[in-house]
C-alpha cells in the first residue's frame, strides 16, 4: 500500500512547488479569468486560471513514472488523448474556442479510447433491462459518455474548491477500489490525479481563490475519470470476463454514486434551459452551486456542503450494492439525489422573499464592486497590477471615490490604498 501511495506524494509536492510559479507568470503575461467578461461569474477579482496546466502535467509525470506497459495496457493510446483534450482546453482558456470544435474534438479523443484502447462499456447489468450490447452500440454510447462526463465536470467548476474537492473524493475512492482489485495500473492513475488537485485545492480552496482550474484542468479531470468509471465497470463484469471475481456486483451503481453530482447537476441544468426554450449550452446561474450561494452560503461552505452529499450518496451506494441488484440500486441514488434536490427547492420556496433580498443586495454589491474599479483617482497606484478590488473591501472603496468625505472616511479611504499597495508588494515577492 505504500508504495501505492507515492504517486500520490510526489504528485501533490509537485503540484505544490509548480503552482506558484504558474501564478506569477499568468499574472505578468496578463493570463487570467476577467469576472467583468460575463456577468454570471460569481468572483469579482482577476484570476489566473491555469491551474490545469500544474495538475495535468503534474499528473501525466508521476503517471508514466510509476506505470508500465504490464500494468496498464494501451496506456499510449490513453496518453496521447489526454494530451488531444488537454490541449483544447488550454486553447479554450486563451482564446474562447467555437462549441462546435470543441465537441468534434471531444469526440475525437473519445473515439482513440474507444477503438484503439478497446475502453468501452459493453454491459449495463441489466439497467432499463438491457445487458450485453453490440459493439457498434457500444462504441457509439461509450463515447457519448466520455464527451458527457468530461462537460459535467466543466460545468461544477463555478466555485472555489468545488472540482478539486470533488475530483479528489472520486480519485481518492477509485484508487483504493483497483488497489483492492489488484489493479495496480488504475491505481496509480486514480492516486496520481488525487494527489495533483490535492496541491491545486491548497491554492484554490480558500475565500479568495489565488488560482482557478480552467477548462484545460476540468476536461483533463473528467477524461480521466471518465476511464476509470468505464474500466470499473467493466471489470466488475462477468459476462465480459469470466474468470474474475468481481468486486462488486453492482458497478454501475457504484459509478453513479461516485459522479452523481456532476451527473444530475448537468442533467437538470440541460433540461430546465430545454424547457425554458433556450440552447442547452447556454451558460446560466441555475447550477446546484450557485442555488447554494443565493441561500447566503459562502464558496467554502457550498464546496463542503456538496461534498459531504457526494460522499453520503457513495456510503449509501456502498452499504447497499450486495443487497439490491444493480437496477435497483441506481433507484436508490436517483431518488436520494432527487430527495435532496426537492429538500433544498422547499427551502427556497419557504424562504424566497429573504432569497430575494440577499440576491438583490449582492448586485447591488456588485454594480458599486464594477464601478469603483473603473474610477481612476483610487486605483491611479494600482494600474497595470494585477491585483483587483475585493468585494469584502468594497464598503471602504466607495468611501474613497467620494467626493466631500470626512476625516474618518478620508483615513479609511487611505487605510484601503495602504492595503491593497501591501497585497501588491507581497505579490512581487
């Protein structure tokens, strides 16, 4: 077991070393996420967002360090299309790519793992009473689901800490299930992807986030998850393999306890934009994490809040996946999520005036954010630094934009420019 581990030690010390570094660089080359860009974005500061580059190269290092051709099979194949998905996401952080081109390569990448990598799921143990399909159909849903779970991982990203906690709970629970099933391969897949978010989360998960995942980090993240959940399995299927103990006889339930947020928070955001008449990849703020931030919750709160749901939704997978057949388990974690969503929708129906109002002041909170940083007089010292206006400062910044101020308001205006010259200085350093 420890040496099993170490993936995930050298991956999150590099993860913590090459980070900083990334940091300063976005900063100086101007690299980073503008809140002022879309008007959903729930931070009110520039930041950089390559945080993806640190944990996928992190993550394909220790990877092909500790893995061998003995111990992960085609791993070429599953390599060489991470560095296909990688790159689109990068190309997408940089410059917004057309959807339509990410999809095609999406699916191209889907399709090298499928066909060359022979990674494709060939059973669904009797799930709305189906069971072994034949290989075009199995080629055509497999990448259909790869392309699905790389996007449901881009779309929880919209809080601090959220991803990389989630991601770390998934990576964390399928490495110690393929060191279990002696599939040491997978394993160091699984440890080496914890470990590298698990340096990313010291940066990310906190009030005021100093690095974001971008989209190269969450399609990277859902491309790995997305092999792990298949070969899991697919593993797990007697049909496919008869000569293996399974480990458990409900793997599918098991894999959808493990993804069931960023599953049914894709799934009910497509619909309800359907419903409403509007694209399904339109971007809005009707995310599971944003619900949570409109009842008053904090990033660190919400982030805690739907992890800690993840992880009692795989302890309910788990103490019921040797009673239940497989079909019945996935009813088991539909209707626990589906319990959970209609929970948090009374909640806001009960306390939909007070919601409102909460509402209304943050954008209120957020128009005087906007403005104070387009006035010249304060932010004169700060220009061309890549430090922004905090929300948390701004009752002070609208004190010094002020025209006729007081003595008291005068200081306090000074006590702010002192500040952020302070958070300037000790970003230099």
């Amino acid at each position: 077991m420890v040496t099993t581990l170490l993936p995930f030690i050298f991956s999150l010390v590099i993860s913590l070393i090459t980070i900083p570094a990334i940091i300063t660089i976005a900063y100086r080359k101007r690299l980073v996420d503008d809140p002022r860009s879309e008007t959903r974005k729930v931070h009110r500061y520039s930041v950089p967002n390559l945080g993806g580059v640190a944990v996928f190269s992190t993550f394909a290092l220790i990877s092909c360090l500790f893995v061998n051709d003995q111990m992960l099979r085609n791993a070429n194949f599953i390599f060489a299309s991470g560095i296909i998905i990688f790159t689109i996401g990068l190309k997408d952080d940089l410059i917004a790519l057309d959807p339509y081109k990410k999809f095609a390569a999406q699916f191209l990448t889907a399709f090298i793992v499928v066909y060359f990598a022979d990674i494709r799921v060939t059973n669904l143990y009797g799930v709305m009473g189906i069971y072994e399909i034949g290989n075009i159909l199995s080629y055509i849903l497999t990448c259909f689901v790869f392309v699905f779970i790389i996007n449901a991982f881009n779309l929880i990203d919209g809080i601090n800490g959220l991803l990389g906690s989630i991601t770390s709970l998934i990576c964390i629970t399928y490495g110690t299930l393929f060191y279990l099933m002696n599939d040491k391969g997978l394993s160091v897949l699984s440890f080496s992807m914890a470990g590298a978010v698990a340096g990313f989360l010291f940066y990310n998960l906190r009030r005021r986030a100093r690095i974001f995942m971008g989209d190269a980090g969450a399609y990277s993240i859902g491309f790995i998850v997305a092999i792990l959940s298949i070969r899991f399995i697919e593993l797990n299927n007697i049909g496919r393999l008869p000569k293996i103990d399974p480990f458990t006889h409900a793997a599918p339930g098991i894999v959808m306890a493990l993804l069931i947020l960023p599953t049914f928070d894709t799934l009910r955001v497509f619909a309800l934009r359907i419903l409403r008449g509007k694209s399904p990849f339109m971007a809005d703020r009707n995310h599971l994490h944003h619900r949570l931030l409109d009842l008053g919750l904090t990033h660190l709160q919400a982030t805690f809040t739907m992890v800690a749901l993840n992880a009692a939704i795989i302890a309910l997978a788990f103490t019921f996946e040797n009673k239940v057949q497989p079909a019945e388990l996935a009813v088991i974690i539909i209707l626990a999520i589906l319990f959970c969503n209609m929970c948090l929708w009374v909640y806001e129906v009960r306390n939909a005036d007070a919601i409102s109002a909460l509402q209304r002041q943050r954008v209120v909170v957020n128009e005087t954010a906007d403005d104070a940083v387009k006035h010249p007089p304060l932010h004169s010292q700060l220009a061309n630094t890549p430090i922004a206006v905090d929300s948390s400062l701004v009752e002070i910044n609208v004190l010094a934009v002020k025209d006729n101020q007081s003595t008291q308001e005068e200081e306090a205006a000074k006590r702010f420019t002192k500040e952020m010259l302070d958070n300037l200085e000790r970003s230099k350093n």
